[in-house]
C-alpha cells in the first residue's frame, strides 16, 4: 500500500515592521502609516503605534512569496503595491480586501504614483516600461517605451494630462498621456537618477542622482495638443537658431538651477511636503535633508536682498580701486538696475540641521496632514528592521540666539516602533518543554514569543546570542540559557525579562548549547577547542529573597578543532561532535571514551540531530549535503545532496524518521529518513534560513532567517502522497517560463527609437492562458448544444415526440448565456490578453453572440469590449472576410444605439440622485453645517460695536478730566 503523508502549510509570518525592498507612505488621511513586511504590507496606527491590520496577498500555488516592492496611497481609501514579479494590487484599505490584480511588467515594479483624483495608476518597473492603469475599469490603458534602464520614479503633471519619468539611464522623459508619445528627453545628469518630485503648486521639479547637486527645473504651464519629441538636451547646441528656438518653446521642463549637496552619498529619495514648504532628501545613509520652500512673494523679496547686497558690494569695491573697473561696474550696474531675476537660492534654503536617524534610512514619507505648532512630519523606515516618526518645528528666536550655530528647525521623535521584531538577522530559535513560549536570539537582544498568537512577550538585552535553550523541569519555564559570541553564558529570568547572570564560559565563541536527557545539566561547544559539561545549581545571593539559578563548569573535553556542533543521544548514552575538520566524533557520556567517526562530508558539519530512538543520526553541511548515519556502527546509510547552498539546521520530529532541514538557499524541506525521499519543499522566506525549531508533537515547526522574520508551518489533516508531489515539481518546471524566455533569451533585443513607443498593457500569465481555454471550450460546448437543439426541434416539426435532454456541463443555462458567463468570469485585467490569444475562427464565433447579449443592459460594458478588443486584433481578417461583413453591420447598428441607451439612463440616475441629495440637505441639518461661520461673522460684528462704545467711554472720561483741570483754573 501506498505512504500517505500530511501536508505542512505556512501559517504565519511575524517579526517583520519594515523589509528593505519598498518605500514607505501615509494613507490620505495622515493616521496610518502603510509599511512593507516582506510579501505583506503592515498598516500602523500612527498614534497609537499598534499594527491594526495587514494586507496579505493570497498564497499563490506554486513558486516561493514575492516581496513588495513599491506602495502608493490614492487620495481616496485605496492603496496599491507593486510586486517582485511585475504585478500590482490594489487594496480597500478599510476592508483590507485586494480589489484587483494587475498583471503587466516583468520585472520587479520600483515606482508607483497615482494621479490627482486617484482615477489613474502610473506603474514603472525594472524591464524599462512604464503602464497606465484605470483604476476605476480594473485595466491597462498602454505601455510607455523608451527608457533603455529601470524606471526610478513618476510624477503626474498639467492636470494629469502628462507624466514624468526618471531612469537609470540618466534621463528624464515628459510623455503626453493625450497623445501618447514623449514630448521631451531631458539630460544633464552624470550618473542615475534615483528619484524625482514636483511642488504641489506644479511650479518646480526636482531631481536627485548620486551627482553632487540637487537639479531643479521650472514647469511651463503651456498645453499642447500634438509635437514632435525634442531631443535629449545634452548640451551640445550644434543646431540652427530656428530649430532650438522652436525646440524651446515645446519644452515643458526648463533648466531652473542647482544645490550643491551637504552630503556626498547619493540620493534616495526627494519628497514634497503636502503643503509645499519643505522638501525632504534622504541621502543613502543616516541623514535626511531639509529644504523651505518660499513662495513667490517671499523668493522675489529675497531676490531684492541679494541683488541689493551685490550693490552695495560693487561700490565699496568702486570707492578701493575706481580707475581700473570703470567699464565692468557700468556693465554690472547696467544688470542691477534691471528687474532682478529668482534663482534657486531664492526659492530654496537648506535648513539646519538636517535630520539624522539612528540607522541606515531606506524611506521617507510626509504625513499628508500638518498637525498644529509643527511644520510637518516625517515617517522614516529604516534597514534596522523599524520605524521612526519625527516633527519638524521651526526654532524661537531666543533658542537661535542662544546657540553658537544657527538651527532653523528642531526635529523631534514622537515614535519609534521597534518592539515587534530583531534589528538584525535572527541566529537561533528554542521552543520550551510545553511548547508555550518561543525564544529567538539576535546580535543585541532576546526575544520571548507566543508562537500561537504571534506576539512578542519579553525583549531583553544581549550579547550576540548564537545558541540557546529553556532551563527543563523548571516550573513555568522560568529560565533559559543563551550561548553568546563572547564566549559567555547569559542565564536569562523568563518572567522578569532580565539578565541575572554573566558565565564566563569559553574563550572563544559558544556555537552550541545542548541539554542533558535527564535535565541534570548541559553541554557548550565553542571556537576554543572545549567542550564542556555544566551542571545547575541554586544560589541565593545576599540581600536576595529567593534562590536563583545558577550554573557550574564539571567536566571539559579538550578537541583537536573548533567545536561547532553538539548533540546528545536520548538514553545519554554517546554525545556527538562536529568539528571544523569536517568530521563528527561520537564518545560515551559517562566516561568520555572515544566511540566512532563520522567522515564522508567535504565541508565543515554545521548542523545535525538525533532520532528519538537513538537509531539514526542526520547530519548536515557547507557542502549542500545531507547524511543520514546508523548510530550503532556509524554507517552511511544515505547521502541526499539536499539544497542549493550550505544546510544550516537539521532536526527530526519526535517519535519518528521524518527530518526538517533548513538552508542558505531559502527553503525549508521535508524528508523520509527510512525511505531517503524528499516529501515537502517549502518556500516563504526572502533570505537565508538560519535555525530551526520542532514542536514536541510535530504539529508545527518554526524557522527563523535573515530577513528578520519568523514563520510558522502547521501540519494540516490533508495528506499527500511522494508520486502526486514528484509530479507537481515536475509541473512546475515546465510551467515556471510561459513566455519562453528561454526560447527568447538569446533573441536580438527590439530597438527601441528614441521617442519612445506605446505598447499594450497587459502581459500572458497562466490565469490568461487558462481563461482563453476556458472560453474555447464554452464555445464548443455551445456549438455542440445548439446543434442538438436545432436537431431536437426538426424531429419535432417531423412529430417525432422525444424529450430534450440538456447538457448537465451547461448548468441549466442556453448555449449563448453559457459563454457569457465564461466571459464574464474572466477579470477585468486579463481580458484584453485572454482576447488576443484567442484564434480567428473562435473570435468569429463570439463576435456572432455579441448582437444577442447587447439586449442584456448591465453587459454591455463588457460586450462593447469584447468588440473593440476583438475588432483592433482581428481588423485585416475581418475586412477580407465575405461573411464578416452583415455581421459587423448589424453589431455597427445595435451596439451604438444599446450604449446611447445606457448612457442616458446613467445620466437620468446621476441627476436623481443629485435631486434626492438636495431633498436630504434641506431636510436635515443643513442650515447648521455653517454654524462656525455664521458665529466668527457675529462676533466679529459684535467686537465692532464694542470698539466704537469703548472709545466713547474714554472721550467721556477725557472730558471729564479736562472739565476738572478748567474748573480748578477758574477756582485758582
């Protein structure tokens, strides 16, 4: 009889505030802040600092978890993100349900912008292209082509009517979204730009690249209907004056000028605060740059001041030496007494001091809401796996004064979010005897976790933490033990959270801790050579009330090599040690007598574990190796060259020969040690896999890797078989390339001309390719039926009596709705795609439908699209076919007037409903909607009549007094 198997699938991901490949940014109402979490998008409660819910794609069937990689929030509640593998969803971010998924690029997507009413989605990705989304219809408008490196950044301008895009080609491009072609190719830059922003105001433009200025450029605010695309404006100006002139006055971004940078790194990012003011650069390190922005007033009154001070300048310089720049200074004067022109230094002032953060910013986003008292906030991600929030407030007068160096602003952290997740890579993970409580180590803290509900308990500070272990048969867990680089042993108290203890246990670094069967004591490795045997003690120190644990060096092995892994055998009856000279050494544990050596793996043994029975022992190593040993002659029973790079954790699950192994090549697999078969392959993490922890009942395992997250994998009641898994693998290796990229891989790449081209959205995914196979097979099936029924209603007219039987695959449904429904099936982003691979003679089959369904008002939508899409695809076929044409007549005809129909009674709605909106006005509380209003206008008129009476009543007392000072004259 065949093995069956039960499945383990991935149940929860946690540890993550802030992964490294995407942007961070506020929704539209300022009080969440979106961030990514690896495959997942994490929405925190700015306030609060509480992680309210996520956005978690759907597990796709087959292939690992793809990062996110870019987010844009819409002025409405929607948010999109960009993926690794080119898609993009869009999420309702009360619901937190995925509304549509866009598939397009084929590359990872690095930018995304929404236009202004959030109606249009701009897409750019690392295959060069850039793609147009209808966010309303769920579809591609059109590719945009051209740049011949990745997109970096989007900026939407005159009323959405253009774009913007930066590559790194070192090039700026503005597209007409009218016309669709690129107006204008901007150069000047000498390395990449990397990100680009525009004011609100649509006044400047400003560009960051690794050169040692920031670009700005002025935006004209001309609209042109149509032009030809200027050429890149390199500088070269080898052309007649008619033709730059003409040039010219088609450029829609003009040189403005340049900042010289504080900082040499390159940039990262540029952002525009919501109100325009202040200009954020985050540079590729600790520091975020802070820029005002002054409006027009202010930069011209500015602009007066300078050339005020040149002035004054020049004629000091006329009084020291008049006689030799006589002609110079006429010239100069001739210049200042023109109207002064604004440059950048006018509008743009660097502010001090600029904003550093504790570590490495990989984002920054402005809150879109300024709260009172502060010029704005700003959110930082950083690569620490965390998240700051900072205000920025304009410093007092008297603090300036105060200060040798003059601050204009003062940033201040408000938050830091930290708490639920390691700074860096997580080295070791131990679950505790009743499974309750999960320990993790990094390079400078502890974490105690529930892995049921997913939450952090305990932080504690450490050192770098290699190895660790809970303290067994201790009531409630209370102690663990922590391995460290430094060579010491950290006794940590579970339920205070603290450090009690420092052993200084080895000279070198501890790379293993391991328990002895019988919870007496337990055993280190380290760098030094040692292996040492420990035992517990209980101590109560003076001035303590309790007794407290503590722990006592009793035997030590000296090693020939670096001890990198230690393991016991279940009865305590061999101890295994692996050593840095590829080789395990068994020995007895009670009298440390040398027993067997393993040798048979190339590379260093790094990990290894034995069977609850004491039968077998797996090794596992640098060199990709898995081995599976007999622990009674210490025989090779099996080696499996396991994963693609070095295996890092091996461990069975209790009471059999099933074995976990994690590697560096981000996969976690399942295998039969009797049986030698790889039964699970699962993937989920984005970097390597460090450690590994086993529940005591085998229901769910934990992996912890560097890229900070912690995953748990259940065991699920679905069994599976080696021969189902074995075809599946296979299947997917030939699914794995549907555009066959291998095919084209050595293929001439198209050439692209310098103006650019457009392209169609959407690309061939395998939920196009199924859909299309879907809808040949409902046409069929449709074919087959009709014919039937024609068949049945001829015996009929002969008055042969039979009863029709309809297909049961049709689902009660006639042959022409059957397709409709097929159709309307297929999303909305696929359809163009699932249209286009459709052969003619079906397209010809669908479009004879199209008159029956446009008699269906809520279709017609979609059946004008159907129509459109099959119409470009199939226009020459169509027109040489004979008896295509009625066809297209009739549909001419019928489909006209059927969208006429749904147009009017749209409008019909909209102005009903724009009736019963001022019905509802009336009626209720309307005419209080104005009460603030309504009040400042009283209490203004109010302060006006007290001002006229307050100044009667100071003439009267005037009066007064003068009367008194006459009648005392007359009386002296």
């Amino acid at each position: 009889m065949v093995k069956s198997y039960l499945r383990y699938e991935p149940a929860a991901a946690f540890g993550v505030i802030a992964s490294q490949d995407s942007n961070i940014t506020y929704d539209s109402s300022g009080r969440f802040l979106l961030s990514p979490a690896l495959e997942k998008v994490g929405v925190w409660h700015v306030r609060q600092g509480v992680c309210t819910r996520t956005l978690t794609p759907t597990p796709s069937s087959r292939g690992p978890s793809l990062a996110v990689t870019s987010l844009a929030s819409s002025p409405k509640s929607l948010v999109a993100s960009g993926y690794a593998d080119g898609s993009v969803r869009i999420w309702e971010l009360d619901t937190a349900t995925c509304e549509t998924t866009l598939n397009g690029h084929k590359g990872s997507v690095t930018a995304l912008r929404y236009n202004k009413f959030g109606s249009v989605l701009a897409s750019g990705s690392k295959d060069n292209d850039i793609i147009l989304w209808d966010v309303v219809a769920e579809a591609g408008l059109f590719r945009l082509r051209g740049h011949r490196g990745q997109v970096t950044d989007l900026v939407f301008l005159s009323s959405d009517k253009k774009l913007v895009s930066s590559s790194k080609d070192k090039f700026l491009r503005v597209w007409d979204l009218e016309t669709q072609h690129c107006m204008q190719i901007v150069g000047g830059h000498h390395s990449e730009i990397w990100s680009i922003d525009i004011d609100p105001e649509e006044r400047y433009l400003v560009t960051g690249s690794a050169d040692p200025e920031l670009r700005f450029y002025s935006v004209s605010k001309h609209d042109f209907l149509d032009g030809p695309a200027a050429p890149a404006s390199n500088g070269n100006g080898i052309a007649d004056n008619r033709v730059a002139s003409a040039q010219k006055s088609w450029e829609i971004l003009k040189q403005f000028g340049e900042i010289k940078r504080q900082n040499k790194d390159r940039v990262a990012t540029l952002r525009f605060s919501t109100s325009g003011d202040l200009l954020a650069c985050q540079i590729a390190g600790k520091t975020v740059e802070i820029y005002r922005v002054l409006d027009e007033a202010k930069s011209k009154k500015k602009a007066k001041r300078r050339v005020h001070r040149k002035k004054e300048k020049k004629s000091v310089k006329k009084k020291e030496d008049e006689m030799i720049e006589i002609e110079v200074l006429t010239h100069d004067a001739a210049e200042i007494d023109t109207t002064p022109s604004v440059t950048v230094s006018d509008v743009f002032k660097l502010l001090q001091p600029p904003l550093k953060a504790s570590k490495k910013i990989t984002s920054i986003s402005f809150c879109p809401v300024n709260p009172r008292g502060h010029l704005a906030t700003l959110a930082l991600s950083l690569n620490s796996n965390s998240l700051e929030i900072y205000t920025i407030e304009e410093n007092a007068t008297e603090q300036k004064q105060d200060t040798n160096k003059k601050n204009d602003i003062a940033t201040r952290q408000t938050l830091a979010i930290d708490l639920t997740g390691h700074r860096s890579d997580i080295r070791s993970l131990t679950l505790s005897s009743d499974n309750s409580l999960l320990l993790s180590t990094s390079h400078n803290a502890i974490k105690i976790w529930n892995p049921s509900t997913c939450s952090c308990l305990r932080t504690i500070d450490s050192g770098y933490g290699l190895c660790s272990m809970f303290v067994p048969n201790v009531p409630s867990n209370r102690y663990a033990l922590v391995g460290t680089k430094g060579g010491t042993i950290e006794i940590i108290d579970v339920g205070n959270g603290a450090c009690i203890e420092t052993v200084e246990a080895h000279g070198g670094s501890i790379h293993t801790i391991a328990a002895l069967p019988d919870g007496s004591g337990f055993v280190t490795g380290s760098a030094d050579h040692d292996v040492k045997f420990w035992e517990y003690q209980s101590t109560q120190k003076p001035g303590q009330d309790s007794k407290q644990l503590t722990v006592s060096n009793a035997r030590t092995m000296k090693m020939n090599d670096d001890a990198l892994k230690v393991t016991i055998s279940p009865d305590a009856k061999y101890i295994a040690i692996a050593l840095l000279d590829c080789t395990v050494k068994v020995f007895f544990v009670d009298s440390l007598k040398f027993f067997l050596s393993l040798y048979g793996h190339k590379l260093p043994v790094l990990c290894m574990d034995v069977s609850s029975d004491g039968d077998l022992i797996v090794t596992g190593s640098a060199d990709k190796n898995l081995k599976i040993w007999g622990l009674d002659f210490g025989d090779c029973h099996k080696s499996i060259f396991a994963h693609s790079d070095s295996v890092m954790d091996v461990k069975f699950v209790r009471n059999s020969h099933y074995i976990f192994s994690v590697g560096k090549d981000r996969l976690v697999k399942y295998w039969d040690a009797d049986k030698f078969e790889l039964l699970l392959t699962l993937e989920g993490h984005h970097a390597e896999v460090w450690c590994l922890a086993v529940s005591n009942r085998g229901d769910f395992i934990l992996t912890g890797s560097h890229d900070r997250s912690i995953r748990r994998w259940d065991r699920t009641e679905e069994p599976f078989f080696i021969e189902e898994e074995k075809e599946k693998r296979l299947e997917e290796m030939f699914e794995a390339d549907l555009d066959g990229a291998l095919e084209s891989r050595y293929a001439p790449k198209e050439e692209l001309p310098e103006e650019g081209v457009v392209a169609l959205a959407g690309k061939k995914t395998e939920e196009t390719l199924t859909a299309t196979d879907l809808i040949i097979d409902a046409l069929d099936l449709a074919e087959v039926e009709s014919k039937r029924i024609s068949e049945h209603e001829e015996e009929q007219r002969r008055g042969k009596i039979a009863v029709f039987q309809p297909n049961i695959l049709m689902l009660g449904l006639s042959p022409s709705d059957y397709v409709l429904r097929t159709l309307s099936n297929v999303r909305t982003s696929d359809l163009e795609q699932t249209l286009l691979t459709l052969p003619f003679s079906d397209a010809s089959k669908l479009l004879s439908y199209l008159k029956g369904w446009s008699s269906y008002p809520d279709k017609i939508e979609l059946i004008c699209r159907i129509a459109t899409i099959l119409l470009q695809t199939h226009y020459y076929q169509l027109i040489t076919t004979p008896s295509a044409r009625p066809l297209l007549s009739v549909l001419k005809d019928s489909l006209h007037a059927r969208v006429k129909e749904c147009k009017d009674t749209i409008g019909f709605n909209l102005a009903a409903m724009e009736h019963v909106k001022q019905l509802m006005a009336m009626k209720s509380d309307a005419p209080f909607r104005d009460a603030k209003t309504k009040l400042l206008e009283i209490r203004t008129k109010l302060a006006k009549r007290v001002e006229p009476r307050s100044e009667t009543r100071e003439e009267k007392k005037r009066k007064k007094k003068q009367k008194k000072a006459s009648d005392g004259h007359v009386w002296s």
